[in-house]
C-alpha cells in the first residue's frame, strides 16, 4: 500500500478530511524522517479540525504526537540512526500521515519497554499530566485534587499520577462502568452521573474544606462547579472545553483568594527546554504503568469515524489511527 496522508482542506466536521497519496520526501538539515507505527488522537485534534484553534493554512495536516522507527536522517542529525525507535508530541500539527518528517530536537528516544502504541497514546497526555501535576501546580504527599472525566485518556493518567505522588483523588465519571475503571487507576472517591451535585459531594468528601486543585476539562458549566469545589486559596485549572464554551465567571467567585489558570501544553512545548523536560517524565511514568488506556484503533483512512467516536465521549481511554 502506497504511504497516505489525511489532508483536512478547511475548518469544519469531518466530511473536511480527504486522504491521498503521501509523496515520498527527504529530510533535510537538522530533520529526521519518521515511520508512523501508530498515531495519538487527542480533543486538540478536534479543535483544530473545527477552526477554535487556527491552523496557518489550508489544506493542512492535524496530529500532534506519534510513535515509530526512524526512516532517514538529514545533515547535522546526530544521536539517532535508522531503525530506531522514536516518538514525539506538541507543535507544529501534522502527525495524520505514514511518515513525518520532523526536527530532530523534537524526537524522543523510545525505552524498550515503551511500546509504540503506548507512547503514541500516552505521550501527549503524559507531559500535560506533568505540566498540570509538577509545574502548573505542586500536587504531592497529603494533596487532595478533583480530576473530572478520570476514566478518559487524560484523566486516567492523571490519577494514577497524583496517586503515585501521595495525593487523594477525588474523580467524577459519567457512569457505573467508567466509576469501576477509574477505580482500577487508583481514585479514591468518584462522583457518578452528568446531573450529580459536584460541589456538595466534593464538600462532604472533604469536611467541607475543599479540593487543594480541580482538573477541568470539560468546559460548559463545569468550570463554576470546579472553582466552588476549591478550597480557599486553592486552584482551578481548566484544560479544555469538551462540553462546549465556558460562559464568563464573576471574578468574586474567586473569593477567598482562590487561584484560576488556563495553561495550554501546546505553549508550553513550544520551548524546546520545556517540552524535552516533559517528554522524559512522560516517558519515564510510562515505564512505571502511569499509561492511557487504548480504547480503540482505526487506519488514516477511517479518520473520520475515529473523530466521532471520540467527539461523542463514550470511549474511555485513547484512540489511535494505525497507518
């Protein structure tokens, strides 16, 4: 089979993606060509496909993290060689495609222990949870976070990472059967159903006192919810609108001396200091089980259904396009 590429020709719902042939290119100086072994899907995807986020022109390519063997280096590329196993994450988009070819200060060595298809699900996700857990916040021994959707790609590493720093989490699920799931990863409380009251059960969870962090993801309504589950002089931090828009919030909801942070990975990577820190955390908690599950795989050319299936929420865990 001839390597493809998906090209999505302008902002809209998936009938905007076309596949064709990916022409075959070298890489040039300082660059390094990689063979796709699978590729990472996230809601980042989503909103670039949609136009919430621009892209610099159309048609362009989406993705932001893959995994895979190294197929050509270009001149001045030291430290890899064909063969090897690779990964990456965060900007620029384009991962939707057979090959890539990359700058090598982007491409992460993948440990023998690190499958490609976990690190294409997981790496993205892991240098969010990173950035959230160590450097956005400071969640450690005696913390107590709220994580909502905690059974999903990035909620599920999210608390087996606060568990693995000592921290008590408090998860939210949208049913019995991602409840018994986000068990498994290590929460130690979840809120259960779309209509539950979030605030009054993470108030009873904590004498009434509060979450020190709340991770949202979700948008809508949600954020509100999440900034009066806080503790005084706690943080909210939103992630993400999966929900739909976030309607403005008063900023008296912030009394007393409650803290609100929009931090975004992709701002974050964009300083290659940064992103190699978070990319070898991420890497270095895959090796101890801190993972995203993968709910299901798809090739490039089925790009669309594996777009509505994560848009609709119901998977819990990552989806991978496998080319």
């Amino acid at each position: 089979m001839p390597d493809q590429i998906v090209l999505l020709d302008a902002p809209g719902d998936v009938s905007q993606f076309r596949l064709q042939e990916q022409p075959s290119v070298s890489p040039g100086p300082g660059e390094v060509k990689i063979r796709h072994q699978a590729v990472g899907t996230n809601f980042l995807d989503i909103y670039h496909r949609k136009g919430l986020y621009a892209l610099p022109a159309y048609p362009a390519v989406i993705g932001v993290e893959a995994a895979g063997v190294v197929e050509a280096i270009g001149a001045d590329v030291s430290g890899f060689k064909p063969g090897d196993r690779v990964a990456y994450g965060g900007p620029p988009a384009g991962a939707y495609a057979s090959t890539r070819i990359i700058a090598a200060e982007r491409v992460i060595a993948l440990p023998d222990a690190v499958s490609a298809k976990v690190a294409a699900s997981s790496l993205l996700k892991g240098m969010t949870a990173y950035m959230l857990l160590k450097k956005v916040s400071n969640v450690g021994q005696g913390s107590t976070v709220l994580i909502h959707a905690a059974a999903g790609g990035l909620g599920s590493i999210l608390v087996r990472w606060a568990k693995s720093l000592g921290a008590t989490v408090i998860g939210t699920v949208s049913s019995p059967e991602k409840a018994a799931l986000a068990t498994s990863y290590g929460a130690d409380h979840l809120i259960i159903g779309r209509g539950a009251d979030i605030v009054a059960e993470v108030k009873r969870l904590t004498g009434g006192n509060g979450v020190d962090v709340a991770y949202d993801g979700i948008g809508g309504d949600m954020l509100l919810k999440s900034i009066r589950a806080v503790r005084p002089f706690g943080t909210a931090i939103t992630i993400g609108q999966a929900a739909g828009p976030i309607p403005p919030v008063a900023v008296e909801e912030l009394r007393p001396g409650k803290s609100l942070s929009h931090p975004s990975i992709m701002a974050w990577c964009a300083d290659i200091g940064r992103y190699r820190e978070a990319a070898e955390a991420a890497i270095a908690a895959m090796e101890r089980g801190i993972v995203c599950e993968i709910a299901a795989e798809y090739g490039l050319a089925d790009v669309a259904k594996a777009h509505e299936e994560m848009e609709t929420g119901r998977s819990a865990g990552s989806i991978l396009l496998v080319p």
